[in-house]
C-alpha cells in the first residue's frame, strides 16, 4: 500500500471505532440499543473492502459496522438504523444486526450465525449467471466455521465455480465462548482445501497484510471465477453485545490483543516512519468524531416509522 | 383436453415457465436426472442437481431470488423441509421485511407430503400450517393436475416465497389438463360443488372425500358446498365466508394434524366474521396428532374419509 492509501486506511479504521465507541456511549445514555462492535477488527474491515471494486457485492452479519462504514455507509443512517428510525438504511426494520445497504452493495444480512454463508452462493450464482465482472464477499465468523452451512456453502461454491471470496473473521469468540472450546482446528483453511479451494491465513490486525492478501485473493476469484477462503486472525476486544463486562475473558490474553490493536500499531508505524505527523493523526481522530456528532444529530432527529409501516414490506 | 398426471402437470408448468422466462431456473437433488427434457431444453445451468444439502439447496435459491434469478428448488419430502427452514423462514421469509423492502424473494420450493405410499413419517408429514404461520411466505397445495399446473405458473411468477407442496396419493392421478397458458391465480379458493345446507372446506387429497361425501349427502336430499382452497396463504376469505353465511354450517377437512392447522384458523375466522350465520358448531376432520404410520391401514386411517366427511355433515344438518 502507499502512504496515501495506508492513511486513508487510518481514517476508515477511526472512522469505524469512532462510530463504535459512540454508539457505546449513546447506549450507556439509554440513547440507542445495544450494538454488537467490532472494536478491533478494523483492520480486518478495511484491508479486505478496500481490496474490492464497486460491482462486488459483501454479504455480512451482526458485525457488520466495519464492513458497512469501509463500504461507505453513512454514519447518520447507520445510527437511524441502530435507533430503529425511519432514515435508517432499512427504515428502522432491521436495528443493528442485519443491516443491508443494498445501493452500496451489501446485501442480505443476515444475523442467523452462517445464514450469511447459505446466501452467498444464490448470490454468486446469480452473478455467474446473468454475468458482470463483480465477484461475491461473505464475511462470517470463526462462530458461523463450526454450523453445518459452512461446510455445505463452501462444498456447492466450489464444485459450481462460483466467484466468492469468503472472509472468516477469526476473532477468537463465539459470543461467550471462547473458539478453542468449540474446536481443535487452529484455522479454518484446511477445511477448505479439504473441499478443493484455494485458501489463506492473514494477520487481521495488520491492515496491509489483509489487504496485499484480499487483493492477490479477488484478483484470484475474478480471474479463475473459482471461490477462495481468507481468514483473518483478529481478536475482538469489546464484549459480543454491548453491555459485556468481559468478566469471562482471560485478562492477559486481552491485555496481549490490546497491545495489538490495530489502530494504535498502524498509527504508531505511520508516525514512526514519518508519513504521518501527531498533530496529523489526531486531527485525523478529531475529524472522525466530528462526524459522528452529526451522525448522532441526524439519527436523532430522524422520525420513528409511523404504525403503517408495521406491517409494511412483508410481501412484495 | 389432454390427461396428465399431477407430475407431468409439474414438469409441464416448469418448460412452459421456462421458456417464457430465461431466468426460472430448477435445483434439487436429482432434478437434472428425473426431469432429464428439461435439462435437453434448457441445458444444464438451468436444470442443477445438487449435493445433498437442503439449506444450502434453500440459501441459494433465496440469494439467487434476491439478486435476479427466479429459482425453483425441489426439496423432495416436506419433512426434509426442517433442514431448510432457516433459509426459507428466516431469510426469504423475512429478509425483505427486515431490510425495508430492498430485496425480494421469488423463489418456489416444492414438496411432497401425505399418505399414499406407505412411507412413513420422515417422509410423510403435512406441516404445511408451518409456512402458513410464518410471516413473507405463500403456501399452495393443489388437489388435481390442473391446478397443479396453473397454480405453479403463478407461484413461479410471483414475487414471494412459495412453499409448493404436492399430495403424494395424488402424484399419479390423472386429470384433465387446460392446453397453453391457464394460470390459475393465488389466493383464490375453488367452489367445486354448490349447496345450501352445509360448507365442506379442503385442500389436497381430502378435497376428493369432500366431493364424494357431497355426491352421498346429495342422494339423501342434503346440498353441500364443496371448497377447495387450493392456496392456503393468502387465504381466500370472501369464498369460505360467502359459503358460510349461506349454508350455516361448517366442516373443515384436512389430513394435516389439528391443532394449530390451517382448520383452527378458518374455524376461527368464521367464529369472528360469520358467527351470527352458523347454525350449527364448526366440525373439524382432520389428521390425529400423530406421526404418519406407514402400515397401509394405519396410513388411511389417519386421513379423514368421505365417510367420516358424510356422517359429520349430516350430524351438522340433521342437528345432532
Ligand atoms: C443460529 C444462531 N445461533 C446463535 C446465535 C447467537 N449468536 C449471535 S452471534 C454469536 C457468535 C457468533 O460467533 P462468530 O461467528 O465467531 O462471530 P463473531 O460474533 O465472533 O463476529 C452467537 C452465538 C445466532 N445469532 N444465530
Ligand atoms: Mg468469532
């Protein structure tokens, strides 16, 4: 990544943890519901959807914030969503977990642990189908790995050459679980090469490995139309839904993600090799929660749906 | 007018919805090998066989429907339906709703049910009242191959998710079949027979009992209304309360189990609307609570017949 690239990288990364933190603090206010962040993550968010062109269409999940704001997603509508307003991306219907913003192109979120999985391979096949160069992004956690559909998703993505780049976020949690309770696999990758696809392990904290590795990977899928799974290695350093005490969590295993945020480590190179001064970087930060002051504004002032809208868009 | 089974009225509705619209696509399990024509017609990227997988079979019809195509999927047996469910009531049941109207799902799933071939409850199971309680969804059940065919062209031009299911005792039961385009609209009932003295609602294999049990009362002087509904959502109001305020009297008849089935809520619905009308208490004939048997007289004895059709629409009119 150049400089420049590697800095607008910084500012999405903020941007996404500034939007976070303040929906934690709106929700601690009793001003927004509870949220499922992906504090963290970011680099993870932004390595892999800055990789993608605008025909590409993401399939996401409960953690979709990252994926929604590196996308582009308005902060303002976003938060009516969160708010359950009518100037939400999905007029208020969705709340936070399965926010779709289908004029960005991300599509049927679903907040059903794999449902994102057993979508992405209808979506695909219609891109292979009526044609268009775009490919198909399905992230999913290291949670949805161990549901049946991971299995059955990558098994048909494969065998009918279907152009999706799968994404396992890997942050070590399954809710209240934490993932080596669950399995003895260190990584997803195996199970897809057991199935005949291509895959890759990257670490998701580092915001240019994710990319330079989620580039080589869409580069690979739009060549050969064939399906790749990327895992990202993160952690998430928030709870699963806001309120979490995190009273579960192993406090050194925290402290030594802590000390890998992503954030903070691409800051601290960015400063360190002189692309980016401290005044630079905080005025980047300063800029971040000036929009989210308006965000907040806007969803704020965004009406609540009306009582017809209760029974509105069930059919088509 | 030519004869064909309910199968061949399936097969015929798809090659006909299929050349009308290039994006109507079948998967399934088999499909490709059982319906082979229309893999000739239509080639291979139409007519997919599938790995053995119902939700993902399910996943990608709905994320298909979303994004352009209008799949229909075969899912075999409607118990098999249980591996799908997330995919067909979580996803193209709801995702339109939830996301404010974005996407759209028109997609069909079909399924066989009902007793006929002996084959036990993993596979005989009427649990269509499932789809029916679950909101985004449309549920068609067809009683003969003519409305076989045409209510499948409709489920494949709609917008929505339709849950398609077939009545397995009537899968090789001929019947006159309408040449060209008869699309027989959703959401509208079938008055198969009209009376005065009593209303004889059904789908699928027991609207037969209805229509022979109506035969019967008609010998003894009693005229009964047969209905078929033939769509069980959207459900056809105005027919089953028009009849109901003429006759007075009421028989629902299903093979499905009763409680909660799709007899409770046109019980219920004449209770609101039309209760001044009834002369008599709502009779519901229906399935026991029970898995299917597959022992040929247990198998029978689970579905209600037209005897027990007869009796119970005289007792209504006779007052007893
Ligand atoms: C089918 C299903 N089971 C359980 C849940 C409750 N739940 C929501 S998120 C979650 C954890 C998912 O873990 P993972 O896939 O690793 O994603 P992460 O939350 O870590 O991003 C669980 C158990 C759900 N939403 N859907
Ligand atoms: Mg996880």
């Amino acid at each position: 990544m150049t400089s420049d690239t590697l800095i607008q990288a910084l500012e999405r990364m903020v941007l996404i943890r500034a939007y976070e933190d303040t929906l934690v603090g709106l929700h601690g206010q009793g001003r927004a519901a509870g949220t499922c962040t992906s504090v963290g993550q970011e680099a993870s968010a932004v390595g892999v959807v800055s990789a993608l062109s605008s025909e590409d269409l993401i399939l996401t999940n409960h953690r979709s914030a990252g994926h929604l704001l590196a996308r582009g997603a308005d902060p303002g509508r976003l938060m009516a969503e969160v708010m359950g307003k009518r100037d939400g991306y999905c007029k208020g219907k969705s709340g936070s977990l399965h926010i779709a913003a289908k004029e960005i192109g991300v599509v049927l979120t679903s907040t059903i642990v794999g449902g994102e999985l057993a979508l992405a391979t209808g979506v695909a096949l219609s891109r292979a189908t009526l044609g268009g160069e775009g490919i198909v992004v399905c992230f999913f956690g290291d949670g949805a790995a161990c549901e049946g559909r991971f299995h059955e998703s990558l098994n048909l993505a494969a065998l009918w050459n279907l152009p999706i780049l799968y994404v396992c976020e890997n942050n070590q949690w399954q809710a209240f679980v934490h993932r080596k309770e669950t399995t003895l696999a260190d990584s997803v990758v195996p199970q897809a090469a057991a199935l005949g696809m291509d895959g890759k392990s990257v670490d998701g904290n580092d915001v240019e490995a994710v990319q330079a590795a989620a580039a080589e990977a869409v580069a690979a899928v739009r060549r050969t139309r064939k399906p790749f799974l990327l895992e990202t290695r993160t952690y998430r350093l928030r709870g699963h839904f806001e309120p979490d005490d995190q009273s579960y969590v192993d406090p050194s295993e925290l402290e030594q993600w802590r000390g890998r945020d992503p954030i903070a480590v691409l800051r601290a190179r960015l400063e360190r090799d002189g692309l980016l001064s401290m005044g630079e970087a905080d005025a980047i930060e300063a800029r971040a929660r000036g929009i989210m002051e308006s965000a907040v504004a806007f969803a704020e002032a965004s009406p609540y749906p009306g009582a017809e809208d209760l029974t509105r868009d069930v059919y088509a | 007018m030519p004869t064909m089974t309910v199968t061949d009225a399936v097969s015929a509705a798809l090659a006909e919805e299929m050349r009308r619209d290039p994006t109507v696509l079948l998967m399934g399990e088999g499909v490709a090998t059982k319906r082979l024509p229309l893999v000739e017609e239509f080639g291979a990227p139409r007519v997919r066989n599938t790995p053995l997988a119902e939700g993902i079979i399910a996943g990608t019809a709905a994320g298909a429907a979303a994004t352009g195509l209008r799949p229909v999927i075969d899912l075999l047996f409607a118990p098999f339906l249980t591996y799908a469910m997330d995919e067909i009531v979580n996803s193209a049941g709801k995702l339109r709703y939830i996301s404010g109207g974005q996407f759209a799902f028109p997609m069909v799933v079909l399924a066989q049910t009902g007793a006929g071939w002996g084959v036990g409850a993993q596979h005989n199971h009427n649990n269509e009242a499932w789809f029916v309680h679950s909101p985004g969804l449309k549920v068609v059940m067809p009683s003969n191959p003519a409305d076989a065919k045409g209510l499948l062209k409709a489920a494949i031009r709609d917008d929505n998710p339709v849950l398609f299911f077939t009545d397995i005792g009537l899968a090789y039961a001929d019947g006159p079949v309408p040449d060209g385009d008869a699309v027989v609209p959703l959401g509208k009932a079938a008055v198969l027979r009209e009376g005065a003295d009593v209303t004889l609602v059904s789908y699928a294999k027991t609207v037969h009992g209805c229509v022979q049990a109506a035969a019967r009362l008609a010998e003894a002087g009693i005229e009964a209304e047969v209905i078929d509904l033939r769509t069980l959502k959207p459900l056809d109001e105005d027919t089953i309360l028009r009849s109901v305020r003429k006759t007075g009297r009421l028989v629902v008849v299903h093979e499905a189990s009763r409680m909660c089935g799709v007899g409770a809520e046109i019980a219920a619905l004449v209770a609101e609307k039309a209760f001044g009308s009834l002369r008599a208490p709502v009779v519901r004939l229906t399935g026991p609570d029970a898995p299917a048997p597959a022992s040929y007289p247990l198998e029978q004895a689970f579905v209600p017949q037209a005897e027990a059709i007869e009796s119970a629409a005289r007792g209504l009119v006779e007052g007893r």
